[in-house]
C-alpha cells in the first residue's frame, strides 16, 4: 500500500532513516504503521495535499520520521539489544528507546516549519500536589 504522502518509495526512506535492511524491518510490518501516523498528520497539516517547495520536503520529513519512530516499538523486539549462544556473543549499539524519542522531536521540528501546522502542546508537570494539604 503506497503512503499517501511519500509515495511508493516510502520503505526505503524509513528503512534508511532507521539503518536496518529491508530483511529487519519489511513493508509489510512498515504498511501496518502507515494508515495512523498519516491521519496523524493530515489531521494537523490541513492542507498537506496542497504543499509544494519546502513545506513539502518538511511534511515529508516530518512524515519519514513519524513513520520510523512507531517502528522503533517493532524493531526493538525484532533485533535484541543482545544475542548470545555458546561460541558467539554480541551486543546491538543501536538505544531503540532514544532513537524513538529523537525521532518524536525530528517530527515536531519538521512540523513546525510548515504554515497551517496545528501544533500539540506537550508538557510535564513538575511540583508537590495539594492533596497533601487536604
């Protein structure tokens, strides 16, 4: 299924931006991603059908990392931090955790840049509560 956005080279952009192989992470398990993060997106670029120049190439980008970062969750299963047997050890030095999380920020960075962009405040909560006041 061709991302409305990207087009139909869509695996290989997110493949890339991952640094895994077509083998780790195929179009199958991307195309299972796809359909939310674009309502996703659509729903806060308005007009994302009607962008051209920059504010495309931002959309795509923004489009690419939303895609890659859910597939972090898949990845992280997929490809064990560690795999060790009796004559053969390794250790993965990809953090799935913290690329999610950079790629969470590349999206709203992207975002950001295009006119029309809905933004969605986030925010922690810091401090005592009064419940201990009550």
């Amino acid at each position: 299924m061709p991302s409305d956005i990207l087009g139909v080279n869509y695996g290989d952009l997110v493949r890339n931006r991952l640094g895994v192989t077509e083998a780790d992470l195929p179009n199958t398990l991307i195309d299972t991603v796809i359909p939310a993060v674009e309502a996703k997106i659509k729903k806060r670029v308005v007009n994302w059908n009607l962008l051209t120049g920059d504010a495309k190439t931002f959309l795509d980008a923004a489009t690419v990392a939303a895609i890659a970062e859910k597939c972090c969750s898949i990845l992280k299963t997929k490809l064990p931090q560690r795999e060790q047997s009796p004559f053969y050890a390794a250790e993965s030095a990809q953090d799935w955790d913290a690329l999610q999380k950079q790629l969470a920020e590349e999206k709203e960075e992207y975002l950001g840049y295009i006119a029309g962009y809905t933004s969605v405040p986030m925010f922690t909560v810091f401090g005592p509560t009064r419940a201990a006041d009550a």
